[in-house]
C-alpha cells in the first residue's frame, strides 16, 4: 500500500542543528481543531472555516505542511460506474511569507445518481488567503447503466460504463478512470462477455479497474495513499467500485482504508465514500432493470501541521515543496532551508 512519510512545517531554525532555543521565531496558527503531537501542531478542518496566521518567523523562514482532500465522485445509479476520488494536494513544506486569515472551504461529496443516472462531481476544496491560493479539484460523478457513457473527469476520474471510457483526472491530484469492459473489448455497449463490468474510479495514486478482467475480478476503485500528517497513518482518497449488471453484479475486494465507497453487491445500492477521506462512492448493480441508486461520494478534509518547538536536537532535513508526489519535476528546495 501506498505511504507517503510527512515531515512538518514551522521554522528553518527548526530543522538545524543548535536550534530549539527561546530566541527561535514559529509559525503560530489557529483555526479548526487543534491538536498537538510531539512537537507539532495540529489543526484539522472537515466543514468550513477560517485558518489564521498569527504570526511567523521575521525573516519569512516559516512553512507549514498542508494537505487537502476534495470531495468524492458520487457512484452511478443501476449498474453504474464508480466515483472518482476527490483530488489531493499535499505540500510538505508550504511557505508562508505574510500572516492574515485564511479561507478554508471544505468540497462536498456527490450525490449518488438515480437509476441510469450520473452521480454528481465532488466539490472543491480551497485554501485561500494570506498570499496562498490553492484548489483541490473534486472527484468525477460516475454514470448509470446506459449505453457507451464515460465518466466524468475531476481531481481523480469516475469510470465509465456498458462500452464508455473512464474519466481524465487533474495532474498531479489523482488518476484516471477505469474503462468498462465493453470498451476495452471494443465490444461496445451490449456485445460480449465483459461489456457490463462498469469501470472503477480513478484513486490519488491508483488508477481504477477497468472491467476487462477475466472471471469475476476488475472494477475496483484505484488506491489512495496513507498520510501521517494528523499524527498518525491515515488513508485518503480511494476510488470507488464499479458496479455491473448480471452476470457481473456480485462484490469486488474494496481498498477501505482509503475511503472509497464498494460497489453493491445482488443488485443493490452503492456504497458511500467515507466523509473526511474524499472517497469516490461505489456504483449499484443491477439485474436488467431496477431502483438503485449510486452511492454518495465522502467529504473532504484539510489539515494543517506545523513545528512549534525542537526537543529533537539536530533535524537537518531535504525539504521539498511541490503540488503532488506525483510530479517530482515541480519540487524545489524551500530558499530558506
């Protein structure tokens, strides 16, 4: 399973040898709920709020770590597809160079979609204020039992169902969407063996299933990835499952710990995505025709971490800034570290 070590904000002093005295200068935040780990704090927001920087180092040497999770794709309804994972920025060392109030918008999971509807896109999650301005896109609205319908493109892509292709994701937020099986045996909408596998939605960093998969196996929503940033490890982002018409409607193994919603099992409704994870919902499934709905995509999250002392001793570190893990190109070394 994926797992991305965090390291904290607060000062560059923090991070050098010798520091940790009175004299040092922290970043000093409040806002949403305040926690401390060792010599971190915390402040985590799951519905919207104000983040305030109080005050900051004089030689504008402070960071903060920072992650946020957009809302997830909800599931599509009768033999739908499954939600895209709400998209995720993660900065390990964002800089903060003025103080003031922060805008904290936490993005709302997606409705799941009536039968043979699309579910709704996630929202987006916003930081905004004191000179920082970031969006994390929500996750793709996955589409119900109809004819060649692709999923919906978000922070990460819903997938596709009966012939469709899955969903774009937003670079370096998420994946993209699984196909369905019909699409990817060119199969189209009702041919052959696998064109009622609906696609799983894309995760933060696992692409969905398609449904091309022989036996009973695809469709499951693509991985999310653990973070340690509230203290301790936590799953976020996961994709959900794809459901499918019969013979292809029974369960398929959900990675849960990152959020994302199952796939109904006997023709039933999907499964929700997991509030505070950003989970793209599962898709129903469906024995021809049929009322289930899609299942609804789980709110975001945004937490913030920063070092407010050092009884660690020497911490001299590789700090990097950059939108994602997933794009190492963008990665630079903070100018004060």
């Amino acid at each position: 399973m994926p797992f991305l070590q965090t390291l904290g904000g607060g000062s560059a002093q923090g991070f050098r040898a010798g520091s940790g005295s009175s004299s040092d200068e922290w970043v000093d935040g409040s806002g949403g709920t305040e926690t401390t780990s060792g010599d971190y704090k915390i402040h985590q927001f799951t519905s919207n709020g104000t983040f305030t920087l109080n005050s900051i180092p004089s030689d504008n040497s402070g960071f903060i770590e920072l992650l946020m999770i957009a809302g997830g794709g909800g599931g599509g309804g009768r033999a739908g597809a499954g939600g895209g994972a709400g998209g995720v920025i993660w900065k390990r060392a964002q800089v903060v160079q003025q103080t003031g109030a922060i805008s904290v918008v936490i993005g709302q999971g997606g409705n799941g979609g009536g039968p043979d509807n699309y579910g709704a896109g996630g929202g987006n999650t916003t930081f905004i204020g004191a000179g920082i301005s970031l969006s994390a896109i929500g996750g793709g609205g996955a589409p119900g039992g109809n004819c060649n319908q692709a999923g919906n493109s978000g922070g990460s892509g819903a997938g596709g169902t009966y012939g469709g292709k899955g969903g774009s994701y937003t670079a370096g937020q998420g994946s993209h969407g699984g196909d369905s099986g019909g699409h990817h045996q060119g199969q189209g909408c009702s041919g052959g063996s696998y064109a009622y596998k609906e696609g799983g939605g894309g995760g933060y960093l696992g692409v969905g299933e398609s449904g091309d998969v022989n036996g009973g196996k695809g469709r499951q929503g693509g991985a999310g990835a653990y973070f340690s940033i509230s203290g301790s490890q936590v799953g976020y982002a996961g994709g959900g499952d794809g459901g499918g018409h019969s013979p292809w409607n029974g369960g398929v193994p959900n990675l849960s710990d990152f959020g994302g919603g199952g796939s109904g099992t006997n023709f039933s409704t999907g499964g929700n995505g997991t509030d505070g994870k950003g989970g793209g919902a599962g898709g129903a499934t469906s024995a021809g025709g049929g009322s289930n709905y899609g299942g609804n995509g789980g709110d975001g999250r945004v937490i913030i971490r920063y070092r407010i002392q050092n009884t660690t001793g020497n911490l001299t570190c590789l700090l990097y800034t950059s939108p994602s893990p997933r794009d190492a190109t963008l990665s630079r070394m903070p100018s004060s570290a």
